[in-house]
C-alpha cells in the first residue's frame, strides 16, 4: 500500500489595492438612485472648557438624490439638537442642499419660516461629493471629520495591509485592511459576500499639534452594518455610527447614530419628481452672499422672491424677472439703513418707496440734489421718501455742516470711510449722482436712472407687486 502525498491549495488573500478596486466599483455603481433615510443621533458634550455640560437627542429624516453629475438633500430635523435648540416634529428645523449642475443652493427655515439662502458656483463633482458627505455618509465611506472617501485615502496611505486571515462580522467572513494616512489610523472589513461593501470601520486620530478647540483626538467607528440586495445591487440599509472626540483639560463630547435606509429607488425619473429643481425655497430667504458680490454687511441684501417683476443677474444688476431665461428670482433690497449712518424710524420708513441718492457734498454744485430737496414734498404725497448718501470721503461734522447751510430737509447719510470702494463697487457707483428706487418693500426696482425718468420708475415701482 503506497500513501500520495495530497497537497491542499491556500488560497492567496487579494491584496489591499485590489480590494479598495472592488469597493470603488461597487461604489460606481450608485450613479442614480433616490435615497430615503431615518436617523436617531444621541450626544453628550462636557462642555468643552467653557460651557456647561448638555446633552443632544435628535431625528432626522432626508429624502437625497443623485445623479452623475448633480445632487440634492431635503431634510427635517426635530428633537433636542443642542443646548439652545429643540425643536418638535410639527415645528421642525429644514435644511435643503442642491447642486443642479451649474449653482449650488443652500437653503434652511425654522418652524416653518425661511431664515437663509447661500448660492454660489462651484465644481459639480466637488459638490455632488459634498452632499454624498453630509447625508449618505454613513453607507458611502466618508468618516467624519475626514474629507475624503475612505479607498480614495487609503491608496495614499502609509502601511497599506491585508490580515492574513478573514475575520467574521456577524456571519460574513471579511477581509480586514489596515492603513495609516498621514497621522490617521484605518482598518475597515471588506464583506465579499455583500458586494464588497464595508461591513465595520475604525478610523482614529491623535492629538494634533494645533492650540485651542481644534486640537482634539477623534474616534469613528461604524458597526452592525445590514444589506439588503436591490435591482440586484447590495446596498447597506442599516448601521450605527459611534463617534468621541477628547479635547485639553479632559473635556470630550460623543455621538451615536442609528441611520437606515427606508426607501432606495435606483434610476429614477428625476425630472418627473422634479429632484434638481429649488422649488422648495420660500420667498422671504435671505442670502447669505450673491454670486459675483463679497460678503459684506454695508452691501445690498439679497432676498429670493418669485413674485417679482425686477430681480438681481448674477453680477447684482437689476433686469425683468423671465423664468424661461434661467434667471434666479434674486431680489435685491436695501441694507439697514444704519449702514449709512443713519437713524431712522420704523413709521418713517414703513410702506414707502425710497429713492436714494449717492452723491458727492464736494462737487461745486450738486444742483441734483437740490433739485431733488424741491420735489420732496411733492415726493412724500406720494409715498416717496428721498434720502441723500454721501459718497466721498468726508466727515460727519462736514455734512452736518453742508446740510444745514443748504436747509436740506430730507435725511443725509454718508459711506463708511474704511469700505469706500467695495460699497461704491457693489452699488454700482462709478459717476455721481447715482439713484436707487425701490418699492414698498425695499426691494430694488431700478438703479442708475436719469432725474427725468423719476415719475416712470415710480409708476413702476409702485405696480411691481401686481
């Protein structure tokens, strides 16, 4: 009787890059889809040095879609969200975040009523991936407060490893990676048999060099992953995320989230449920900036409202509203009007058209504003309040001084000296005198005009609403 040898085969583990390939594919493949999700977030902050220590219990629910190119989250929030903010279901706190593929909108409201509206351009994929960030993360690879996708930072990463054995989460062998990117420590499990998708993660951070609150340790862990397979695609439905970040002097402040996946729709109609469109946004919202103006207090507001006949372009010019043309219905409003130093009431200002007039107390003879102090009365029987800005560089005593030699009746404002240029640039002041009207509400309906054409901008301010 003779023995033979039997040589059994060990199957060679892929390797760490060949891995990260799967799940990138994986990944791929969510191109569209409409996302429905629930989230129950617990937290405990100590304080972190100088506050009292409190504790946060929330829900969230957001209804996210994609496409390749373009992006959109609606949700609602309820619950306590922190020290000074509760909020109950019916009187929710909404947030909404839209990249349509040429603007990015981000618009929020509180009990119901529109509190800020921040649109600017920017690069789709960045902002696509943005919102995949802020609302999906937790089944998409991005750990909080890392930028990127995890495979992304792993094929950069220091010590890049596969465990020799698998290890069970739950009853799926998986493959475990190990890596270290810049000073932040990974190892996530790959499940093979869930479509290569992540089944657990932990990401860490040490204590950073960086003085104050930003120095802190960070803490992620993502665990009790549950897929389901759709148009024959695993999807992670349901997983809790645990995170903790220690600051100096032993403060801390921890998360737990319970997040799952109600509803997931792949290649939906998107222009039939109408996913890209900012329909959501109330008239009342302010910007927080337009696009093509800094930010600045002493600037124009910007306000959306889709019942007016004159809106602001992308530069702040002033144009008839068209929706056709693809125009944003941006109105334009005046500032406080302690902006130009001055102090007026509300019953002086309250339902009144304004006309305002830049100009220059050191021009030989500002014969228009004088013109003007004629026809303030005459103004006024029609709700017109004329106010006068000074737009050089001169001193308060100056014009006091200026306005009482002259008997100018009217109110006389003046530009912040040290903002001189970029207020001129943004209400478009490049010769003096310049007028601004604007209707009942402060909007601004016409800029730029010539004394004569007065009567038929205030005709037309006064029907803007109609």
């Amino acid at each position: 009787m003779c023995t033979v040898p039997l040589h059994v085969a060990t199957a060679k583990n892929p390797t760490a890059f060949e891995l990260l390939d799967k799940y990138a594919a994986t990944q791929d493949r969510f191109q569209s889809f409409r996302v429905k999700i629930t989230t129950l977030r617990r937290g405990f902050s100590s304080g972190i040095i100088a506050g009292k220590p409190w504790k946060a219990r929330y829900f969230t629910e957001t209804v996210a879609c994609f496409d390749k190119d373009r992006a959109s989250s609606r949700s609602f929030f309820w619950g306590r969200m922190n020290s000074r903010s509760t909020f109950t279901k019916d009187e929710h706190y909404y947030k909404s975040d839209l990249w349509d593929g040429e603007t990015h909108f981000q618009y929020t409201e509180i009990r119901g009523e529109p509190v800020s509206l921040h649109i600017e351009k920017g690069k789709g994929r960045d902002k696509r991936e943005g919102i995949i960030k802020q609302r999906y993360s937790i089944f998409s690879g991005y750990y909080y407060p890392f930028d990127g996708r995890v495979d992304r930072l792993l094929r950069k990463a220091r010590n890049l490893s596969v465990r020799r054995s698998t290890e069970k989460v739950g009853r799926s062998p998986c493959y475990v990676i190990d890596g270290v990117y810049e000073k932040d420590k990974y190892t996530i499990w790959i499940d093979p048999k869930h479509g290569y998708n992540i089944a657990k993660a932990v990401v860490e951070r040490p204590r950073s060099n960086v003085q104050g609150l930003r120095s802190f340790s960070f803490r992620t862990e993502i665990k009790n992953v549950r897929f389901k397979k759709i148009n024959n695609k695993w999807v992670p439905v349901e997983a809790n995320r645990e995170n903790r970040f220690d600051y100096p002097n032993g403060h801390y402040c921890t998360g737990f989230y319970k997040t799952k996946v109600t509803e997931m729709v792949f290649d939906p109609d998107h222009d039939a449920l109408r996913s890209f469109i900012p329909d959501d946004i109330k008239d009342g919202a302010k910007m927080l900036f337009y696009i093509g103006s800094p930010h600045r207090p002493y600037y124009p507001q910007y306000i959306w409202s889709r019942e007016a006949k004159f809106v602001a372009d992308r530069k702040g010019r002033l144009m008839r509203y068209e929706p056709n043309k693809g125009i944003l219905p941006v109105v334009k409003t005046l500032p406080t009007f302690k902006m130009f130093d001055l102090k007026l009431e509300p019953e002086e200002t309250e339902d009144k058209m304004i006309l305002l007039c830049f100009f220059d107390i050191k021009q030989a003879s500002p014969q228009h504003v004088f013109n003007l102090t004629e026809r303030a009365s005459n103004l006024a029987e029609k709700d017109v309040l004329v106010i006068f800005v000074d737009a050089s560089v001169s001193e308060k005593k100056q014009i006091d001084a200026w306005v009482k030699r002259h008997s100018i009746t009217s109110p006389v404002g003046k530009l912040f000296k040290e903002l001189l240029e970029e207020i001129r640039q943004a209400w478009g002041i490049e010769t003096l005198p310049r007028l601004v009207l604007t209707d009942r509400n402060h909007v601004v309906t016409a800029e730029g005009f010539e004394p004569e054409e007065l009567e038929e901008k205030i005709k037309e301010a006064d029907n803007a609403k109609d």
